[in-house]
C-alpha cells in the first residue's frame, strides 16, 4: 500500500493545480503544521482554505477511493442500516449506504481503516466496497438514522405494547395537589426520555429556530419555527403532557411543582458533536403549562458581514460608518428580525486587540471570543441602565446594548456617545427613520439625537428559494409593476420559486438573508430632527439622498432569484414605500 500511495499527487499539490488555494495558502498550512501537527488536510481547513468535503473528495481522488456526497443518499434502507452495529458505525465513523447482490457499500472518513472492512466483511457476510465522505456528513447521517431510535410513533407503540394499565394519567388542572414524586419519576421514564429527545434532535436537523410544545384541552401540539414559519410536526400524546413539561423543566433545572407562574430557564445540549444552547421559557395557561424552546447553535450563527444579505453599495455604507470613533449605530426591526446576528457580526469585525468591547445583554445568546459580555440580572438590580454606568468606569472604546428600552437607558447611551465612546444598540420600530422618533417619545432632546445617532439600520430576515427544487416563470412586466418594481416594458419577466422537495421540507425555501434599510444621518436629515419632523419627511428625505428601503432591498432579491414575490410581500407588506 506505501510504494502505491507514493505514486500519487501530494494533497497541497493538487489542491493547487485546480486552484482551490494559492502556493502561499499551501505554504502557510505546511508552517503552521510544522509548528502545531496535525494533517495538512486539517490545517487547511482550521485557516479557512477549504471545506471538508472539498478535502474529503480530493483524498479520495488521492487515494482512488470514490468520494459520496451522502446529501444524494436521502433515504438509506433500514435493512442496509441495520446490517452494520449502530457501536462500531459511531466508534469507526462509517455508515453503509447501500448494497447490491453480495456487495456492501460503506461510506468512511478514514477510508484506510482496513482492519475495520476486514471486520465489517466477517460482520455482514458481505464484500466491502469503501467511499469516502466527510466526517460531519456521516456523523448527521449516524445520528439521523441510529441516533433517534426511531420516530415517535415507534417509541408510542412501544409504550402501548408494555405499559397495559399503567399508562401516564394526565394530573387535573382543578387539583392542587400533584404527587411530585410520581411525576419526576415519570418524567425520568425511558419512553418520555426518547419522545423529548426526538423532539430536540428533530427541532436540530430541520434548522428550526424556536420549538412549541403546545397544550390544549384534548390535545397537545408541537411545532418548529423554521426560517421564521412555524410547522406543526407529530406530537406526543396529551396523556403525556404532564411527563414531558417535567422532564424539560428537570432539564433547564426549573421547579417542577411551580405550575402557576411563568419560568425561564436553559439546557446545554450536544447533538451530532455540536454544543448546543436552549432558551427555555414555561407559561401557564388554561390547559397546562406552554414551553417554547429559543435554540441557540453558535456553529450555525453567520459573523461575516458579506453574508448577511446586505447590497454592495449598503454595505459599503455600513462598513464606513462603524468604523467611526463616537456616536450611536441603532439597529431596528420586530423580534426574530437578525438584530443580535448583525450586532455579533459587527463587534467580531471591530475585535482587534487593541479595542476594548464590552455588551449588556439580555441575554447573551452567543460567546464571543475577545468580547466582554455581560448578562443583564434585574432582580439583582443589574439593569441595562446600571451596566452602563460601570462600563464607563471600564475604560471601553465600543459599547453594545442589547436594547434601549426606557429613558434612562437612552440617556445613558447618547453620554457615553458624547464622552467618546462608541454605541451599538436595538430599538423596536417598523424602519430606519421611525427610530428618530421613537428616541423623541422617550423625551431624548433632538439636539443630542443629532449630536450622537451616525447611522439607524433597519432590517428583517427574508426566506431564500431552495436550491434544488428552483425554478423560473413567466410574470407580466404590468402586474410586477403594480408591486412597485420599477420594471418597463410589456415584456413577462423571468421569476423564480420553488417547486418544494425533500431538502426543503416541501416549503420551497431553505435558509434566511437579511433585507437592510441603512439611514445615515447628513446634515439634512439633521436639520429634520431639530425641527421635530415627522417620520415621513425623514424618510422622504432619506430617499432623496439614496436610501434603499426595506421593500426596495426585498425587491432586488426577488429580481436576482434569491426570494419569491410572495415573500417579498409578507415581509415588507407594511413598508409600501
């Protein structure tokens, strides 16, 4: 095997001669191999040169062995499945994809593993045919098909099968007495445990954002929010509300007797190798207790700028204004809008080890390395308000503020503005300029609004078509016209939606952008504000001197591909402007 393997091109080679990376990238991985180990592949990775499935098909090519993109494996056969032991398919990193005749074959990342196929060739009585795929690949496609021990109706006939009449009852809403004892225990029960564990890693696989467990007078309904809709998905059955609301609580380390007042709480959990943050919030209503789940997956939270969604000419104008000493950048939209995911991006830009950042937030959703973060405790008396006024003492040079949500707050951001500092925060309002007046209702003095606020960003989050089931139409150039698409001509305009497929949920989108509305303050606009004016005059003005709105920026989506009219007007439907 060594005097074939030296016939083959080098990796760092080959990546070259296709160029994927440059001679300095390849030089720059060798370095940093030579200084901390590791395979050139992985360093490669670790600097950003290449992915790992561009890694994994090139060792393949290496190696002769086929590289698999297990994404066009959607529905593995359960008999193929379960011909390998769900242990050694986890230990080795492998899963069997398919089989034909007497031929077995299995996808590995460590495809050179020969004591593996020899052991898997006792095993199942099979020849082994290896490929090669990438090791998160096959860690999702593990999880997805040993990791949840089935779906739930599997795990609710298995309770039917062996509970007979000891079934879980539903304790009463008029009781007050509740036998704690008995529903820990049951909360603890291995079926419980399996239907709160298919409801996590469900919520996971789908992308979803915040999971529903909803109860009702004769049912209980569980729902994902996925690219900000919420689906309803299968449910566990209402006998079993009482378990399953415990058990989560027993998770976030909630009180399980506490029935009457709401309760907020966290879960850490890993699924498919990545640590992943659960926000757990339980109200009471007139059925039992309502849990909604806040999920937070750091691996998944996009900290590039030019990712976001922004316009080439509005990013610009973005990226210019941050990098401004003093003065106060608001971000604005409804919840769920991207606010924070814009913030992030923006301090992990500015982080440089020459800048001290700190934030106040409520709470802090993500880590970020470098950054000074601070959760707000109100019953404690550590407020928005009262962070502030120690930051001042902390000799910061960028201040981030979760959200400015009375007078005080705002008073104290427009001085630490004032004394050089400069502040980033979140307000409530529908666009860019309506943040102006908002800073009036909260009785902020428009002269130090002008003195202090360099730019407001507006934004909301935006679904983009699935990729794999996309495709074009013809729309009358009168009817987009309507719309306010600006386009001329008699002529039909080639659009683009999606059919809906298995990658997509049937939805027809996969994925988020963000639309942005970005106001800066010119002198102008200045003059606006000390008059008092309102939020329409600034935002005429704003379009004079070329600001994209909201529905203007969704608009050039639909146009370039990237969304559907459809979605376009469910974002923007408030913003016609």
């Amino acid at each position: 095997m060594a005097r074939k393997l030296r016939t083959h091109k080098k990796l760092g080679e080959m990546l070259v001669e296709v160029g994927i990376i440059t001679e300095e990238q390849l030089q720059e991985a060798l370095d940093e191999q030579k200084k901390s180990g590791g395979r050139l592949g992985q360093n490669l990775m670790a600097l950003g040169y290449i992915t790992e499935e561009i890694m994994s098909a090139f060792v393949g090519k290496q190696l002769g062995i086929p590289y698999v993109s297990l994404a066009e494996y959607e529905n593995i056969p359960t008999e193929v499945v379960k011909s390998v032991p769900e242990d050694i398919a986890r230990h080795q990193t492998l899963i069997p994809i398919s089989r034909e005749d007497n031929t077995l074959t299995i996808a590995m990342a460590d495809p050179l593993n020969v004591f593996t196929t020899d052991d898997l060739r006792v095993i199942t009585g099979c020849e082994i045919k290896v490929v090669i795929s990438s090791e998160a690949e096959i860690k999702g496609a593990i999880e997805k098909y040993y990791g949840t021990k089935g779906s739930m109706e599997d795990v609710l006939k298995t309770m039917e099968m062996h509970e007979g009449t000891g079934s879980l009852e539903v304790v009463e809403a008029e009781k007050d007495e509740i036998d704690l004892a008995a529903i820990e225990a049951a909360s603890e029960d291995a079926p419980v445990v399996k239907i709160v564990n298919l409801i996590l890693t469900g919520a996971i696989k789908a992308g979803a954002s915040d999971i529903h467990i909803e109860p009702y007078e004769k049912s209980l309904r569980t729902r994902y929010r996925i690219d900000g809709v919420l689906h309803e998905v299968s449910s566990p059955p209402k006998r079993m509300q009482a378990a399953v609301t415990s058990r989560i609580k027993i998770m976030a380390q909630l009180d399980i007797a506490e029935r009457r007042l709401p309760q907020d709480g966290r879960i850490k959990i890993r699924v498919t190798g990545k640590e992943i943050d659960l926000r757990v919030s339980v109200l009471p209503t007139a059925f039992g207790e309502k849990v909604v789940m806040r999920i937070l997956d750091a691996s998944s939270l996009c900290l590039d700028l030019t990712k976001l969604g922004f316009e080439q000419e509005t990013l610009s104008i973005y990226k210019k204004n941050i990098e401004i000493p003093y003065g106060i950048i608001l971000v604005t939209g409804p919840t769920g809008s991207g606010k924070s995911t814009t913030l992030y991006s923006t301090l992990t830009t500015l982080n440089f080890p020459d800048r001290n950042i700190v934030t106040i937030e409520d709470p802090v959703e993500y880590v970020l390395e470098g950054v000074n973060q601070v959760q707000v405790k109100p019953d404690i008396g550590l407020t928005f308000a009262s962070g502030l006024r120690s930051f001042l003492r902390q000799d910061p040079d960028i201040i981030m503020v979760g959200e400015i949500r009375d007078t005080e707050t705002a008073e104290i951001s427009i001085n630490a503005a004032l004394t050089g500092h400069l502040v980033f925060s979140t307000l409530h309002t529908n666009d860019a300029p309506g943040a102006i007046t908002r800073l009036n209702n909260m009785g902020i003095e428009p002269f130090l609004t002008t003195s202090t606020v360099v730019m407001v960003i507006a934004q909301r989050l935006i679904r983009v078509i699935c990729g794999q089931c996309k495709e074009s139409y013809e729309v009358p150039a009168n009817v987009l016209q309507d719309l306010g698409f600006g386009v001329k001509g008699d002529k039909g305009v080639t659009l683009y939606r999606g059919k809906g497929c298995d990658n997509c949920s049937n939805t027809g989108y996969r994925g988020r952008l963000a639309c942005y509305e970005v106001m800066t303050l010119t002198e102008d606009i200045r003059e606006l504000v000390l008059e008092r004016a309102s939020t329409h005059m600034i935002k005429q003005k704003a379009r004079e001197n070329g600001m994209t709105t909201l529905r203007e920026a969704a608009i050039r989506k639909v146009l370039a591909g990237v969304t559907t009219v459809e979605e376009m007007m469910r974002v923007t439907f408030a913003d016609k402007s």
